[in-house]
C-alpha cells in the first residue's frame, strides 16, 4: 500500500477513512501480509495499532520529492522488493510503469468541475488518466464519482468499482455534560452555549462564505439563540472569513478555528444542534456518515455525490443559493421535531454503510487482481 495518507502529522479525510478500511481488511483477512509503505517518520494511525498482519516500512527519497519520483520509482521498486501480489495506491494517481498488479483508487474529479482549464488541473487529470491506464481495477467511493471517470476519462465502467465509505469508527454521541462544556471551552464557546456546526475551509467548494452569509440573513431571535462554529479553517482563509462576518454584524456570533482534534469530534458533533454542510462538489460527504454517528441533524448541499450519501436523512438545499441555504438551516434550528426525525433517519441510514462491507468489497478487487 501507498501509505503516505496514513503517516501524515494530520491525517485528512482519505487518510482517515484508509485506517478504518485497512484495519477492517487485516481483521477479515489474517493470513495477508500489508507492507505500508510511506515517506515520513511520523506515528501511524492508531486504529492499526496491534495488528500483527501489518508491517510498516519507511522509504524516503533524498532532495525531497519535487519531480514525482517517490511514486514513480520507490513506490514500485518498493513492490517488488516486498514481492507483493498487489499494489494499493489510494490517492488518485499512481505510477505509470507500477511493476505490479495495480489497484488505484479514484476519489473524484472535483479539479475538473472547479478550474478544468487551471495549468494544474491539467497536469492533475493526466497523471489521473495515466494511472488508470496502468491499473488492473480501479475504485471509487460513490456512482456519481464512477460516471465522472467513466464519462471523462473515458475508463470503461466494469473496469470501476464503487466502495463507499463508513463513519469513524470511534464516533458515537457523547452525552457527559462535562465533556460537552469542555470542548464548548476549548473553541471559544460558553458552558451550555447552543452551537451549529461545520467545517470550513478557505476552497470554495466547501462554500465557508455563503455558509457565513445565509447565517446572517437568519431571524435575529435564532442568531441570538444559536451561534455558528467553523473549525478547520486555515489561518490565512480565517480573517477573510472574519472580516466577512464581521461586516455582515455577526462578527461575535461566528465563531472560526483552525485544525480540530480528533479526539475533540465526537463532543463537537453531540453538542451542536446541527451540522452545516452545503458543499458544492464531494466525491462521497464523509461528514455526513459522522453526523450521523452522533445524531447530529445534517444540512447538506443537494448536488454531486451528496444526496447518494444523505438519502432522506438530511435537509438538502441548493448550495448556490444562499436563500435556500438560510431556509433550511432555520428550519433546522426552529424545529426540534423535525431534528428527531433526522436523527432517527440518520441512525437507520448508517446500517448501508459499514466498514467490514467496505473492506470485504475491497478484499474482492484485491483477489481479482491478484488472480
């Protein structure tokens, strides 16, 4: 496995949902050996913490990896020297010449929807096309991410596997009043304080600002009564945001940080009184699934993978309306009844989603591959 999304100081969304599906697929399959091969003399995740059936090896590359050498050379060199059956690249590009049966995973194709014609983006899309010509298979978390590739890339659709995604597995509700008021602490808010909830970021896609904006335009009794909680947001994104706010006269009532804690999620989500996610492109939406985990209403945006994902769960509005964006996030905060229905709906929408079913599908590529 390309492992560098697991050996990161912070691990991000593939990295995280690759610990939970290697962790399920080392304990469904005991008699396989995987070699984590990563760059970075960082601690790995601790959900594979303890499986004997792993093995994590370090291989760096001097100067740096400017020139796309890790992947293009180590990586497969590295393959052959643990004569692997197959190899695992998990991140959206892989090498051209990979030496060994290749399984890539796609993601999505979000460059092409926001800049296609972006220098990058096209240098991106080609090391994607590139890849998944040198793959044996190739899989994707969602439909709507397969009919991009297939639609796009032109990559035949039986050549494309979809395998979605499962909440973390360390989510649950937290009800602990303590623990509550401590994280409540810890990002600015008051003991008890009522809070929505989301994750920021300063690309556009994830939507920060008109987020920010449909918040504003909200009656002044349900601004007063909830204040709005943004982490992960970076620190040169955090005072555009702030000054938008601040313009808009939420300033004190939008309350922004930077990386959240892992450890700090669970009690973030059980204390909010919804979560906020209007994005306007995702390849799956795994804040949704954790949403759930922990009976956190969800707003979503209606577009790309997200309703797949959301099913009836989840108050979907257009996210490129900010009206429409305002209108559900009130109907949300005013409605405690139509929160419990979300909240139960979530809950039964968690069962199409596990990590065993994920891993087992995984497990099946792998045997395909290696023949």
């Amino acid at each position: 496995m390309d492992a560098r999304q697991l050996f990161r100081t912070n691990r991000r969304g593939i990295g995280k949902t690759l610990a939970e599906v290697y962790a399920a697929l080392a304990r469904r399959r005991p008699a396989w050996e995987f070699v984590l091969v990563h760059q970075l003399a960082v601690p790995g995740p601790p959900q594979l913490a303890g499986l004997a059936n792993f093995r994590a090896v370090r291989v760096d590359i001097p100067g740096g990896d400017r020139l796309g050498l890790w992947e293009a050379v180590r990586l497969p060199a590295a393959a052959v020297w643990c004569r692997a059956d197959v190899l695992h690249s998990p991140a959206n590009t892989g090498p051209r010449f990979p030496l060994t049966r290749m399984v890539l995973t796609v993601h999505d194709l979000i460059p092409l929807e926001i800049a296609p014609d972006a220098p990058e983006t096209r240098t991106w899309v080609k090391a994607v096309a590139v890849a998944c010509r040198a793959a044996r298979h190739i899989t994707t978390v969602s439909e709507y991410s397969k009919a991009q590739i297939v639609a796009r890339l032109g990559v035949p659709a039986d050549r494309v596997t979809v395998i979605g995604h499962a909440p973390d597995s360390r989510l649950a509700p937290v009800t602990d009043p303590a623990e509550l008021d401590r994280v409540r602490a810890k990002y600015g808010l008051g003991p008890g304080e009522p809070y929505a909830f989301g994750f920021g970021a300063a690309d556009p896609r994830k939507n920060t600002a008109r987020l920010i904006e449909a918040y504003a335009d909200l009656p002044a009794g349900l601004r007063a009564q909830y204040r709005l909680l943004l982490v992960g947001i970076q620190d040169g994104a955090a005072a555009e945001f702030r000054q938008l706010a601040a313009g808009r006269n939420v300033g004190d009532r939008v309350v922004l940080h930077g990386f959240a804690d892992e450890a700090d999620l669970p009690a973030l989500m059980s204390g909010a009184a919804a979560l906020c996610f209007p994005s306007r492109s995702e390849g799956f939406g795994l804040p949704i699934l954790d949403a759930f985990a922990c009976r956190l209403p969800v707003l979503a945006g209606n577009r790309t993978s997200l309703p797949e994902v959301a099913g009836d769960a989840a108050e979907l509005v257009d996210p490129d309306d900010t009206a429409s964006v305002r209108d559900g996030l009130a109907r949300l905060l005013s409605d405690p009844d139509l929160r419990q229905r979300l909240r139960d709906r979530g809950t039964e929408r968690l069962q199409a989603f596990t990590w065993d079913a994920a891993a087992e599908a995984f497990a099946g590529v792998f045997e395909r591959v290696a023949g």
